[in-house]
C-alpha cells in the first residue's frame, strides 16, 4: 500500500472506529460485533505503526499511549463548578420551588429536567472546533487536576465531535461524572482481593482513585464511564433550555443518560422521583437520588447562585438504605491518638450492593446510648449510601442472652493501661509507641493534605510496622530502597516510587507539618492559624497554654491538647527526629505584620484570575483573615461574578465591596 493509499484508509478507519464508538456509547445501538471492532482496530493499530509521521493524539488506538505523570498539574475553571444543595423530602422540595418564586418574584410551576443523580467523580472536558483538548476533575470547584490523558483512556469521550446535525461549537466546556459501573468495580475488587490489595469501598472511590492514577495504562484497565449533563463556557452555539443543550450533546456524539426527563408538572416530579427510586437497583451504576433543574437557561441566568450552590438546581436524595442484622461481637480499634473506638462486626449483609460487615459505634457514651450489645439485632443503614451505621437495636428479638460491651483495661494491641479522664468521653492507650497508633500516626502524617508522601497508605503504613522496618514517622526518612524490597509485592519500580515520594515530602510547609504531626484537635484549619501565628515550630514548642488561648479559634481544650503535644518527653524527641531531616518553611512568616493585619474578609461569587483558595492564602499571608459568616465586623467583601445573597447582606449593612481587580489591587498595594 502506498502512502497516499495508507493515509486515506488510516483516516477511513479513525472516522469508522469513531462511529462505532457513537453507535455502541451514546446510542446504545452496536451494529459489528466486538471481534470486528477489534479487527478494525487492529488494522489501524498496524498501519499507524508503519507510518508514523501520520499518528495522531485523537486516534482510536492513542488513548492509552501516553507515558506515566510525575504529578498532576492544575486546571483553573473558566466557570466555577459548583456543588447542589440537597432536599430529603417532598416539602423540602416544595419550599425550593417557593424560593425561587420568590427571587423571581413571581407565582408558578416551571419546567424542569429530572436526572439521576449519579455516584462518580465530576469532570470537565474542552472541546475547541470540535477536538478534545483538555480535560480536569472538579477539585474545589475553581481548580481541578488535569487528567487529560486519563480521560482519554475512557471510550465513551469522544475525540472529535460530530457534525451530523448541529453545527460545532467553536469552543465548549462539557461537564458529566466520570462513574464506574457496578459490574465493573465488582470484578475490580475481586481482582484485587485475589492479588492481596486493599479493596475500594464503593464504586465512587473505585471510579476517582483509578481517574487520578499518574500511569493511564492503570486507568484503561479500570474500564470507567462517563456521562455528561452541563456546559460551563461555550462559544459558537447558544441554548435556550437545558433539554436542547441535551439534544446537543446527544447528536455531537457526547454521552447522555437515557432517562433525563423533561416534567411539568410537581406531579411529575414527584412520579418521576418514585419511578427512579424504584429501579435504582437495576441501573448498572451506582445512584443515590435525582438531580431537578430548571429547564429555561434564562432563568438559571436570572436565578444565579448562592455561596457554592446553584438556586436553579436541587439534589434530591433517596432515603438512606436499611438492612436487619446481628451483631456479632464489638471490639477496641486503636486511632492514631490513642482512642479506642468502638467497632461492631456484623453478621454480613447487603445494602444496597455493598456487604456490610463492620461499623463504628463512635464512643462508649454513644454505644450506652443505643444500648447496642453483643448478639443484638439492630438496623444497619448506608448513610448517604456509603458509610455503614448502626440505627437502632430491634428491641423485639432480644432473648435476654446479650451480652453489654465494656472498654477493656488493657490496649488490646500493646497490652498497655487504658487511661480515661473524669470529663472526657473517650479512652485512650497511654503507650504512644502502640503499633496501632504508629500505624495511623504514619497513614495521617502521609496523607495529601499533610505531608503529602504519595502511595504511603493504610495498607503499606501497615506492612511497614508490622515488619518492624520502621518505628515512627522519623524513621520514614532513613529509609533505603533495600530496607523495603524484600517486603510481599514490593518490586524494584513500586520501592523506588515510594522512596522518590518520602524524599520530595522533606521540603513542607509549616501548616502541612503542623497538621502533620496529629496533634489531639489540631485539624488542616487550627495548623494554618498557628502557622501564622508562629515563624517557626520552636516558637510553637515554647508557647504557654495562655499564649495560645490568646489566638483567635483556639479555647482552652485545643490550648491544653497544643501544650501538652509539645511537653511530653517521646513527642519533644520524635520532633527532634523529624527536624534533622525535613526543610520547614512558613508561607505565613511575616503574615501577622503584613498589611492587611486584623482586617477580616468575605468573598462572594467565582473570581477569575485565582481560586478561593489561593485568594483567601493571599489574605492570609498578609495578615488579615478570611471568614464566611457576613456581619459589621467585615471589613471588606470581595465580589466576584453571579455573587450570592452575602452581596446583598453586606450592601444593608454598608460594608466596603470590592471587585475582584480592587481586591487584586489591595493585595499587591504594600505601601
């Protein structure tokens, strides 16, 4: 075959790969079998590889080509992605519709479309004249991943759009959920549980952590979906109701869920819910209620939001799912602070899908309150369909053979005392060396937020202890690649990613490494207040329980907990450990002087330029503090595009409003 001959069959073969793609994806319509796909991809597969020069990213057979990530990059959304406020009943639903009458200013029913409300990780995807570009997850609404070349692994987002009945768009931010259908996370941790990992607790967490893998070939093999239901920006094509935006998508060849539904009436509403709630469990995927919106885009427009929720749209959520089962013993879990908590192991059960076989009793007092005793049949319900809880005992099976749980006197870990104060509601293990304790001190001191040791989880943060390679967080840093490599599962690319990741978490952030450290009380936002409180950790070792009752969110129960970390002999040498190997800088230091010192800041609306988040650390670093409740102590709200209600608010109260080039100005001012 000559080139010219070559070429023209390469793109014959992409455009009839693609079609098939359409047909079996959007239109639920296969017209070949998987043999013949497979024949045809095969053959492109091999032309391409003769000629390369003619390789194209879009290609069919170019979703799984690209190389492993070192890290993901950041997406800033042009359009903030927001969350949806919930309803729970059939009033609460009703007392939407009258809000927005009441913005509107106006009486009636207005058309909107009922969707699944679906169980995954939402996404945006950018399409410019048609090619996939670039695509990100939701993270905080403002700012995403870029998981690009991840989502391009997923066979039903489309390269190109199609032009077969409406024109393409010029550019279009398309936005769905990226799911994992049950079947498929089913066969995902069976596999797993064969090979010895640790198993996903639910399809949602199967289908983020497999999109957020840095090696695509990881992602591929998770065989994800997606499905697709609202644009952010778009140039190039304009929508009158959310029900044409949906024919859009459907005809460009960007998959849509078969059962969104156009409804009329509250009637309607209510019938479709019911219809939904009742076939939940035949849907292939995961879904925890129905998302209503409103069908007219213009009055979405007039409607706007309000803080991170949209006034145009609700999430109205199934009633949690319930089983009867028994209670087969309760016993100690150890935390990473000592606390023993209370676990019941249960007679398994489905919920739902799920197998339920375990759930926590939270604490003695709340376990006394249920009066929840070994043997008991109790009602287990998934709350918000994910996380198992223990409802209620059916006191009507009762025999009288139940036997009431008591803490023990002994860490059933280590052996050592348990010691519980008159005032406090919890017991704890004095032994701050308890392998327990080690273990989920070293998972926290790991985790994203904190030091950020990428791969260091429960699973390994186990193993390590238990094989006695290390002893605490310190000895995290000693670690050689041969310290680990004979370790069950441990290969040469696994030990050395997980040495790569300890060495780059030695450069921290003091906020990161306060929080680090798991203090009692001490959560991500108390770390960043002592962070710009305090230059450096020495000047935190040294504070006195008044100083640090002096600090604005910090009582005396945090002071104590504070205090009382930096005075025990074991934490004063761990930290000692610790320092010898690790980098701290404050991104704060010099904040508590800045020029915005004492000034107290809200912000309404997306900003552009920056997130919330990096807005509010602007602040932050130059002294002044960021808060979300609006009163006359607010010295400046910043308002940003469709701001919400705080605007309003802050104009009755004669507040000083900024625009987000005013704020951007303030900032940079340091004169």
């Amino acid at each position: 075959m000559n080139l010219h001959a070559a070429e023209k069959r390469i793109n014959e073969l992409r455009k009839i790969l693609d079609r098939h793609n359409y047909l079996y994806y959007v239109l639920d319509s296969p017209e070949i079998s998987d043999d013949e796909y497979d024949r045809l991809f095969r053959e492109l597969k091999d032309l391409e590889a003769q000629h390369p020069h003619l390789s194209d990213p879009n290609s069919p057979t170019q979703r799984v080509g690209a190389k492993p990530l070192e890290k993901f990059s950041q997406i800033k959304h042009t359009v903030p992605m927001l969350s949806l406020d919930n309803a729970f009943s059939n009033e609460e639903f009703g007392q939407f519709v009258d809000r927005i009458n009441r913005f509107l200013g106006r009486e009636g029913f207005y058309d909107f479309v009922g969707e699944p409300k679906l169980d995954g990780l939402g996404v945006e995807l950018v399409y410019e004249n048609g090619v996939f570009k670039v695509g990100s997850t939701r993270g905080d609404g403002y700012t995403g991943e870029d998981v690009t070349q991840n989502l391009r692994t997923i066979k039903a987002v489309p390269m190109y759009l199609r032009e077969a009945q409406y024109p393409v768009p010029k550019m279009i931010e398309v936005r769905g959920e990226v799911i994992m259908n049950k079947k498929d996370f089913l066969g995902l941790n069976t596999r797993r549980e064969e090979q010895g990992e640790p198993l996903f607790s639910n399809p949602r967490n199967a289908a983020a952590g497999s999109l957020r893998q840095l090696d695509p070939k990881i992602t591929a093999r998770r065989n994800l979906d997606i499905i697709l239901y609202a644009a952010g920006s778009y140039d190039g094509v304009e929508f009158k109701t959310h029900t044409q935006m949906l024919e859009h998508f459907k005809a460009w060849g960007l998959r849509t869920n078969p059962h969104n539904t156009l409804l009329k009436t509250k009637e309607d509403i209510f019938e479709y819910f019911a219809d939904i709630e009742r076939m939940r469990d035949k849907l292939p995927y995961e879904c925890d209620g129905v998302v209503f919106k409103l069908n007219a885009i213009s009055l979405q427009r007039s409607l706007g939001e309000v803080s991170r929720n949209p006034r145009w749209a609700i999430a109205y959520k199934f009633k949690p799912r319930t089983a009867m089962t028994k209670v087969l013993d309760i016993v100690p879990q150890v935390g990473r602070t000592g606390i023993l908590t209370p676990v019941a192991l249960l007679e398994p059960v489905n919920i739902g899908g799920a197998r339920i076989q375990r759930s926590t009793l939270h604490n003695q007092s709340e376990l006394n309150k249920k009066d929840i005793r070994i043997g008991d049949t109790v009602v287990v319900e998934r709350a918000g369909d994910v996380i198992p809880e223990v409802v209620r005992v059916v006191q009507e099976k009762r025999t009288g053979r139940e036997i009431p749980f008591t803490m023990p006197d002994k860490c059933p870990v280590c052996g050592s005392r348990i010691e519980k104060l008159e005032d406090d509601i919890f017991y704890r293990c004095i032994n701050i060396s308890c392998p327990a304790q080690v273990k989920e001190r070293i998972r926290h001191f790991a985790q994203r937020s904190a030091m950020d040791i990428e791969g260091l989880g429960e699973k390994w943060a186990g193993t390590l202890v238990d094989e006695g390679i290390v002893q605490d967080v310190a000895s995290l840093y000693a670690l050689k690649k041969e310290d680990i490599l004979s370790i069950e599962r441990m290969g040469e690319v696994l030990a050395q990613k997980l040495i790569d990741a300890i060495q780059r978490s030695r450069d921290a952030q003091l906020d990161r490494f306060i929080f680090a450290l798991g203090i009692l009380h001490v959560g991500e936002h108390i770390a960043k207040t002592l962070a710009l409180k305090f230059k450096i950790i020495d000047d935190l070792e040294k504070a006195t329980k008044e100083d640090l009752q002096q600090i604005e969110g910090i009582g005396p129960e945090i002071a104590e907990s504070i205090h009382d970390f930096f005075h025990t002999k074991e934490n004063r040498i761990l930290l000692g450990k610790l320092m010898s190997f690790l980098n701290i800088t404050n991104p704060y230091e010099g904040a508590v002087a800045g020029h915005l010192k004492g000034m107290r800041f809200i912000f309404t609306g997306g900003l552009t330029a920056l997130s919330r988040d990096q807005a509010k650390q602007l602040v932050e670093q130059n002294g002044g503090s960021v808060t979300e409740s609006i009163s006359k102590k607010v010295d400046y709200v910043v308002a940003g595009d469709q701001p919400g209600s705080k605007l309003d608010k802050a104009r009755s109260l004669g507040l000083k409003i900024l625009s987000e080039n005013e704020f951007m100005k303030l900032v940079q001012d340091k004169e």
